[in-house]
C-alpha cells in the first residue's frame, strides 16, 4: 500500500528515536508510523527554556511540600496542572511554527501533555492505561493525597476531552476509558515487540526435554515478580529437571547456581541488542509471574521467538497472552507449586510444547507485531482528517 501524505506530528515529552525510553514503544511507534505515512514530524525532544523551566519547578517543589505538610501525603509531580500547563504552552507554542504545520496529531502516552493543549489540530491519545486504573493499581501511587489524586484525574479527563481518538492497547484500559471518562472515539489496537526484526521460524524449533532455559527480562525484579520465578524454579530442579534461568535487565537480590545475571543491556547500541536477541532465541521458556503491568511488550518479544509466556492475569495482560495459545495466565494468588506444574506439564509433553511454541509465533504473525499496528492505526488517523 502507498504512504499517506497525511502529515502526521508526533507529540512525546522525550526523544521518540530513543529505543531506551518506554521499553522502546515511542521508537517502534515512530517507525511504524513511517511506514505508513510520507512525514512524520517529532515534536519532542522537548527543549526547555531556562527560566520556565525554573519556574515550574519551584511551583511543584511547594506543592510537594504543602501536601506533606498539610495532607501527610505525597504530591504526584508527574501528573498535575502546573506541569500540564507548562507542556500544553509549549506544544501549543511549537505547532504555530511553520516546520511543524501538520494534520494530525498523534500523542501515545500524553495525558499532561494534552490536557492543556490549544490547537485545532485533530489529536489522537494513545495509552496502555488510563490514571483511574494505575493509580488504584502500581504501589507508587499508594501514598499519595486524595487532592493530588483528584487533581491528576482531572489531567486524563481534559486528555480525553481534547482528542478526538482515544485508543489503547488493552480491554482493561479500553473499558476503563469508557467508564470512568467517558471515552467517544476508542480502539483498542495492540502494542509489538521492541526488535528490529523478528528471527526466521525455522531458527525456533527446539526441543525442551533435554534441559529448559527459562529467560526472565525486566527492570523491576520485585513488580515483576522476580521472587516467584526463583521458587517456583526451585521446586523443580529439586525434582531433578535441567533448569537454567537467564535474568536481564536487573539485578536479583538472591542468587542461584542455575542463574545468570545480565543487568543491562542498551537497545541503541546494535551489540546489546544483539545480544538480547540470542537470549530470546536460546531460551525455551520466558517466565514473567508480574504483579502489575498494563502491556508487557516483552512479551510480545518473548513470542516473535516462539517462546510461550508463563504470567499472571492481571492489569492489560490477558490482551496479549491467551490462554494456551501463546502461553499461560495463572490467577494472581497461584502458588509456586501451581507455576512449577505449568512448567512440568510442558517438559514432560514436548508435543504440547511444540504446539504452544509455534502458536506462540503465529500469534505474533498475525496480532502481536507493529506492521499490523501501523495499518490499524493508519486508518484511525485518516478517520480523524477525512
């Protein structure tokens, strides 16, 4: 299909060409996007001035401290109106000049940035979650104040207002957006892999009878759920099986004879990426039991490689791992031993194994994969001009 010569700008606080922010979901959109699209205009990096910035930071550093004061409570610095004004000033600024005269707007992630936003501009807010859902949902929203809170759902609802698409890449948020904000325009269109290309599949048949690598890629060992992995693979190398476990990207707090540790590895620099990419292909298994998360791109990586995810059902999961098909969701209580059974069932079945793994790909083929997200979202935007 022809490129559109929709102009299509880009709205991103950080620089969308850096594979390291966000899990590199800014970059693999951007691409994506170029591909379906003649131009493709970045507004971001964003480029402070100096005493505005100076100024908004002294504003958030008194809230900060009235809140402590006079609610004993946190402050949420990321989501608020003096920082969502100083953003929407700023885009707004931006998009009167001429280099970024565009047609659309696509802004992923962009609550703050939207909330605030002057322009006539059609807008497309895209997310992996709204702030109802994480803020009742990750442990660094615990603590803070009921106002902050308020003040920063007041932030989604003027996002959502401002766009005219909404769309994310879960039902969980999907839903939410419509519940608790009232959504108009929402799509739910699903997130790929951050790889520059996925492995041919006849590099992906392996048996797992001889030994299992289980790989284990994440930041957060603990929200991941980095513990669970160690005991649950415990109980079966005490039943005797060949387990090795790969972890990457962090560094756990326990160590095991049967694991190694790479605690990082930067997707910008081609060797690291190369490297991660043997992980995935030398792996049987990616193990992943997270606490939270609203879509693990990786493991949308995990099944470029046809390996099944073991996880849990919980936040936007269940929108990329179907049960059985491209690997298993456990309920969030499940035990070690309910994990370790998941795990045996496929060592001892190296045919249920095979079946999986190669449903594990073509899941990817045909959903999980960021040629099928530009065309879903191609459409989308065209919507928003025609």
């Amino acid at each position: 299909m022809q490129k559109s010569d929709l102009k299509i700008g880009f709205l991103t606080i950080p620089d969308p060409k850096d594979k390291t922010t966000w899990s590199g979901t800014y970059y693999r959109m951007y691409d994506s996007l170029s591909q379906e699209f003649a131009q493709v205009k970045c507004l971001g990096p964003v480029k402070h001035r100096y005493w505005e910035k100076k100024i908004m930071d002294a504003k958030l550093f008194i809230a900060k401290v009235f809140h402590r004061v006079f609610y004993g409570k946190k402050f949420n610095v990321a989501h608020n109106h003096t920082i969502s004004k100083y953003y929407g000033r700023y885009f707004s600024r931006l998009l009167q000049e001429k280099a970024y005269k565009v047609d659309v707007l696509f802004a992923p992630v962009a609550s703050v940035e939207l909330a605030y936003l002057d322009t006539s501009i059609p807008v497309c807010y895209y997310s992996d979650a709204t702030f109802s859902l994480i803020s009742n949902y990750y442990d660094a929203f615990k603590n803070i104040s009921n106002k902050s809170l308020s003040i920063s759902n007041e932030i989604e609802q003027q996002a959502m207002d401002n766009s005219q698409a909404q769309v994310f890449s879960s039902q969980w948020a999907y839903e939410s957006a419509k519940k608790d904000y009232g959504s108009k325009n929402t799509h739910i269109v699903k997130l790929g892999p951050n790889l520059d290309e996925a492995p041919d599949p006849q590099l992906l048949v392996k048996s797992i009878n001889d030994g299992v690598n289980v790989l284990f890629v994440g930041v957060d060992w603990k929200r991941k759920g980095g513990d669970i992995v160690l005991k649950t693979l415990d109980i079966l190398v005490e039943k005797g099986y060949k387990i090795k476990l790969t972890v990457c990207g962090c560094i756990p707090p326990e160590k095991r004879d049967y694991m190694r540790v790479i605690p990082f590895l930067n997707k910008n620099k081609k060797e690291d990426a190369v490297q991660l990419e043997k992980l995935y292909l030398d792996a049987h298994l990616f193990f992943m039991p997270t606490r939270a998360d609203c879509t693990p791109i990786s493991f949308c990586e995990a099944n470029s490689f046809g390996l099944p995810v073991i996880t849990t059902d919980t936040g936007g999961v269940s929108s990329v791992i179907e049960q059985g098909i491209n690997g298993f969701l456990l309920p969030y209580d499940a035990s070690n031993e309910d994990y370790a059974k998941i795990i045996e069932s496929l060592i001892l079945d190296d045919d249920q194994y095979q079946a999986v793994s190669r449903s594990s790909r073509k899941k990817y083929d045909e959903e999980l994969n960021w040629t099928s997200w530009g065309k879903q979202m191609r459409a989308i935007l065209m919507q928003l001009k025609s």
